[in-house]
C-alpha cells in the first residue's frame, strides 16, 4: 500500500509569539517544519509527503522545504485545523496513494520506528492513533473550576500525531462532516469516530512533543544548539567510511556534495551521480554496518534513474536515528582538476547541513588534486572520499 504523509502547517501558533508562526521559527538552526518534513521525507516507508500551508506562507514554505526528496507542491489550508486537513485530503483524492499519515507540522521530533509503526497499523487496521499512558491524575471540573469529578486514569490516554488511516475512508468521513455543518473536532480520529469508524491505538513516543508555547522553541532550541547536544549519553562511537568515482559526460553542470556547479560536462551515473553525497551515505551506512547505498538504492533499478542524492544521504541518516544514535561528524574531501570547489565550499557545507540536521560546524568539506595524474588529473571525473563519526546507545 502506498503511503503520503499529509502535514498540516497552516495554523499561526499565536501562543508561541515572535515574528513567524512557530512552524517556521527556528530550533537547532532550522525551521521547525523543515524537522517534520525531513523525517517523513526520509522514510523508506513513505512515498510522499504534502504540506496544508497558509496562504500567506508560500515562501516560508519554499525555505523549509529546499532540496528535500519526495515533497509536493503545497495546498493551501482552511480556517480550522480540519478544514485544512479535508483540503489536504481532498487534493489527494484518486492518487495511488491507499495510507495517508495526518502529522502536526509542530511535532517535528517524530522518529523513524513512530513512523513505521504508524504504517504498519493503518494496514492491519485502517485507521490507528499513537497514544501514551496518562501518568498524572486527571480531574474533571465544572464552569467555576471547581472539582466534578476524578477520572480513572487506567483507561486514559494522550494522543499525538502521525495519526493513520486508509485514505479514502479519512477523506469519506471529513467530507460527511463538513457537509454536516460539524466543523470543530479537533483531530482526525475524532473525525473518525464522529462518522462511526473504530479507531486503534499503537504506542507513541514521549520525546514526540507538540511545541505551543515560546518557552517549547526555546527549551527545543537550547536542547538542539548545545555543542554535542545529546552525545554524552551516546557512548558506542562509530567511525564509517565512503568512497565514490563517476566519470564526466554530456551536460552544463556537475552535482557536487548537493550543490550544482557549473561547469562543461555533467556527471555520468544512474541517479544525479553526485559522488560527494553518494560517499557520505557509505560512510554512515558504514559506521552502522548496514551495507552500502547500492544495496538500499540498486543501480539496477529505474526508480533511481536521475534522482537526487539527497534522498540517499537522509536515508542514511534516517537509519541512524531508527537506532537511537546522532551524527557527530561528517567529512568530505572531493578531488578532481576541475570544476574548483573553493568557492561553492560554503554552500556544500550548508547543503549537507540542511539534509543531515547536523549543524555545520560538524560538517569539513575539502578539496584536492591529484597534481594531474591518474584519471581524475587527466580531468575524466571526479572522486570522492567521505568520514562520518556516529554516536550509539550502548548495548543492552
């Protein structure tokens, strides 16, 4: 079954104040829906993702969304949450598309296993909602505040997003309700259930936080920005290593660590042949000792035929955080006669950056020659060799 996900980025996050709505301020040193959107973007188990924006935030959007894989165009949102999920929904109408996974573009620190676990339930069951179990006591009160009541927590539940479900039975049931003047449900399953659908659970995730206030980015923001944030309690260091060669052929420009550089020829491979990014994905498959890009992505193929790298190295990463583990380093060293790489140094370092979510201060793009010998001096292609250092929960 294939599956889209459908992240809903229209609303304006007033609580959160500053100058742009929270899904477009920044944690970590990027915009906290271009978090969400890569996590999707790089998982093996969905085919496309489509974002509800606002109307007035097509350039915002056009930021966040730069050099990610599988992104479409966007939809334009309504004046309520399930509204913009219904115009998102209907815009997927008679696509290929049997499983749509609804996520909140504020929730941008859903893993690979939430997502994968998402899929795997709207299959067996048609439509299921993470959850995790309600730890404090929950009182019910009345108009004044006053204590009605004292809820058994046993039987309780927090939802989160992605929330997942056959397509056309979402699309069905949102369309009943908009036409039933039932307008303010809050979440999809709640749509669901409104239309007399049973919905499933399966276990969610506490580090997947909503982020509201200003005090959520900021707290997000210092977690993320702190040098080696999080990598003290990684205490299981890899070390993997890449190595890539693609010869000249037709073309006006040559894909290089995510960036096209001008340039006589063009690269010669099955997908962009961007050699950079191809051996910085071997060398986190490598530290991971989970085969090499040609097993994930087989040349052989023809749905890599021309696609950009950039999908392979967030596949990569994606494997990465799947085990619990972080990037601490990647290094990159591109050697050819031509095209020079000095001064597009800056924008590979940054390209790498913003396909990693690694900060690029852990990122070292060099260059070099092979002082004309062999087949790069004779200016037939480039190479490439790559070093990624990765961080990993001990084994139980």
């Amino acid at each position: 079954m294939h599956c889209v996900a459908l992240v809903v980025a229209a609303g304006r996050g007033s609580r959160a104040g500053g100058p742009l709505p929270k899904q477009y301020q920044r944690i970590g040193g990027e915009s906290v829906l271009r978090r969400t959107l890569r996590s999707f973007a790089a998982h093996p188990g969905v085919a496309a993702v489509l974002t509800v924006i606002h109307s007035d935030d097509s350039d915002l959007f056009a930021d966040a969304a730069k050099g990610l894989p599988k992104i479409l165009a966007p939809v334009t949102g309504g004046a309520t949450r399930q509204a913009s999920v219904c115009a998102g929904l209907a815009a997927l109408d008679g696509a290929e598309h049997e499983i749509v996974l609804v996520h909140d573009a504020a929730r941008p620190f859903a893993s690979a296993a939430l997502i994968a676990r998402a899929v795997a339930a709207a299959r067996a069951g048609g439509a299921a909602i993470p959850v995790t179990a309600v730890t404090d006591t929950i009182k019910q009160v009345d108009a004044v505040g006053r204590v009605a009541a004292t809820l058994p927590r046993a039987a309780l539940r927090a939802v989160q997003t992605p929330q997942a479900f056959r397509l056309a039975d979402l699309l069905a049931a949102h369309r009943a309700a908009a036409a039933a003047g039932v307008g303010d449900l809050t979440d999809d399953a709640a749509v669901m259930e409104w239309a007399g659908r049973p919905v499933s659970t399966f276990e969610g995730e506490a580090t997947n936080v909503k982020l509201t206030s200003a005090a959520d980015i900021a707290e997000a923001d210092a977690a993320l920005s702190r040098p080696a944030a999080g990598l003290g309690a990684l205490a299981d260091v890899r070390t993997g290593t890449g190595f890539d060669v693609h010869a000249f052929g037709p073309g006006d420009h040559v894909m290089l660590g995510g960036v096209a550089i001008p340039h006589p020829f063009g690269l010669a491979g099955h997908s962009d042949a961007d050699v950079g990014l191809h051996a910085l994905t071997d060398a986190v498959l490598g530290a991971i000792c989970d085969g090499d890009i040609g097993a994930h992505f087989p040349p052989s193929d023809p749905a890599w035929k021309g696609a950009a790298s950039d999908q392979f190295l967030a596949h990569a990463v994606q494997k990465v955080t799947a085990l619990g583990g972080r990037i601490a380093h990647l290094d990159l060293t591109l050697i050819c006669e031509a095209p020079k790489v000095g001064p597009h140094r800056g924008a590979i370092r940054a390209a790498i950056a913003r396909i990693t979510g690694v900060e690029e201060a852990r990122i070292s793009v060099k260059a070099t020659t092979t002082e004309q010998l062999g087949f790069t001096g004779r200016r037939e292609g480039v190479a490439a060799m790559a070093s990624a250092t990765v961080r990993l929960p001990l084994a139980e």
